[in-house]
C-alpha cells in the first residue's frame, strides 16, 4: 500500500539531508537497488502499465517493498523516475550516435531507438496525463530536454544535406508519437514492435525524399 502523503513527509523530515538541505552522495549499495527498481518499473510499466503491483517490482528487483519507498515514497515518484530515464536514454543517444554513424544514419537509428522510450510511456500513459495535470513544470521541463536531443540530432543530418529543411524538431516527435500510439497491440508484442519500426522507416524516408543530396 502507498503511504499517505502525511507519511511520507515525515518519513522524508527524519533524513538529515531533507532537514538541512544538504544533499548527501548516495551509498553504493543504495544506488545499485534504486537502478535495480528502475530497470524493473520500466519493463513492468511496459508490460503491465503503471497500475502494476509495486509489491511485485520490488521482488523483482531483489529488495523489500521498504526499500522501494525510501527511494520512491508514491507511485507518482516512481513513474516520473521512469519516465525521465527513458528521456536521459534518448538525450544519450542523441549525443552518441553521431560519433558512430554519419548523421543521416545517426539520425535514423535514432528514431528507432524511439519506439523503445514510447513503449514505456504508453504503458504510464494515462497516469502520466494527471500528472502533467498538478505538475506541468516538471512535464515541461522534460519536454524541453526531449525536443533539444531531437534537435541535436536532427540538425546535422538537415546540414548534411541527408535530409529534408522543412521539418522541425517538434513536428518530428509528433510523428514520431503518432506512429507509436497508434500500434494499437500490447507493448511488448512482436507483430506490434516490428510494425512501429516498419512505419519509422516509412517517416525516415519521407524525411529523406526531397533533400538536396537525394535531387
């Protein structure tokens, strides 16, 4: 059971470092189960959307519910937690790529890599949407971060000539989304998955068509 917001405030006076407003490193150990339970969240939020069992996540993750709380006193924590790793996945990405391909396939390979953060975000979606409800500057403060990588990523392959001017960062991730939330089968499904990417592709190429080094 969740602890009430009245619980978790005390729970959260009783740290030192909430008291005095010091920001203590984290333990080793500490740090290891919280990337556990966030490794865990994310494929059962994927699986089973984010009103799965938090008891369950904590099995799977090897530690007790307790130790779930301490690092995420409320569901609402432990899904925004998800949902900015999934955003820090594609800022990484965003800076990688480009120093392993030449920025159109950069770019491509990191459309692809999209699918895999919406299917996560599909599976939290609904309670994603309340939240962004009573907190949309933490929501707009990820959208931004979300749309900066898209721009990094997108710009070098348009001044490669690789790809088309018209197309903004912005109205890539809405094709991007739109594609992704139309899949319409569970997450995790194979047909489901290779169907996504086959419809990427299709934007790619579209992105493609009509670049000065395609005329």
């Amino acid at each position: 059971m969740v602890p009430s917001a009245g619980k978790t405030a005390e729970k959260v006076a009783e740290t030192p470092a909430a008291s005095t407003g010091e920001c203590k490193p984290m333990r080793a150990d500490a740090a290891r189960n919280r990337d556990k339970l966030l490794k865990v969240a994310t494929q059962t939020f994927t699986d089973k959307g984010a009103d799965a069992s938090l008891d369950h996540i904590a099995k799977a993750a090897g530690v007790g519910i307790g130790t779930l709380y301490r690092h995420f006193p409320t569901r609402e924590d432990l899904v925004m937690a998800v949902y900015s790793r999934q955003i820090d996945a594609l800022e990484e990405r965003s800076h990688e790529l480009p120093a392993q391909h030449d920025p159109v396939e950069a770019l491509h390979e990191w459309m692809r890599g999209f699918v895999d953060y919406y299917a996560v975000k599909q599976g939290m979606v609904t309670l994603l949407r309340s939240m962004m409800q009573s907190s949309p500057d933490a929501f707009a403060e990820a959208r931004g971060r979300l749309r900066a990588a898209t721009e990094r990523i997108l710009q070098p392959a348009i001044d490669a000539g690789g790809i088309r001017g018209d197309v903004s960062a912005e109205e890539l991730l809405r094709a991007l989304g739109g594609i992704c939330l139309s899949s319409g089968t569970p997450a995790g499904a194979t047909a489901s998955a290779a169907s996504t990417i086959a419809l990427v592709d299709l934007v790619f190429d579209g992105l493609r068509y009509g670049a000065p080094s395609a005329s």
